[in-house]
C-alpha cells in the first residue's frame, strides 16, 4: 500500500523534509502532485533549490524513476508558504 506523503509547504523558499533515507529500501519510487498555483521543486540528491532541483509546475506531476531508492531522502520546496501537494511512495 502506498505511504501517502501529502502536505504543504511550511516556509517559502526552504527545503523541507518529504522522506528520510531511513525510508528509502522500503519503497521503490514516488509520485509528487503540485496542487498548488505555483511551481514547486523536487531533489532526491540533497536540499531542494531553484537552481538545481526538479519543476514540478502547477497541476502536473512528477513520477520518479522505478526503483528509485535516493540515499539522501527527498526534499520539496516551494515560493509561497502554504502550497499543498499530494505524494504518495510506493
């Protein structure tokens, strides 16, 4: 059963938490839905940025690879505090 992940961004422009690496042998991939109105950003390597991170723009949504096992955990930031998004592991 899928681990749902869902929430919003607690402070604009500051990379939070979605999944530690203490999580990631036990899913395989995960899907992150933007349901807010502006774009948020994705990493599995580190600290979401800007600069560096996955777009995941407004009503779409970004599906990691199959058997993406990310040893840093993932990462979510966001513009605007408040944005909602919907992730589910797998």
């Amino acid at each position: 059963m899928p681990l749902n992940l869902s929430g919003t961004i607690a402070a604009a422009n500051v990379s939070q938490a979605l999944f530690g690496s203490s999580k990631v042998n036990t899913y395989q991939g995960y899907q992150v839905q933007n349901t807010s109105s502006g774009v948020l950003y994705v990493e599995d390597n580190g600290q979401a940025a800007t600069t560096s991170s996955l777009q995941v723009a407004a009503g779409t949504t970004y599906t990691s690879p199959p058997g993406c096992q990310p040893e840093k955990g993932v990462q979510i930031m966001g513009g605007t505090q408040g944005q909602t998004f919907v992730v589910k592991a797998y």
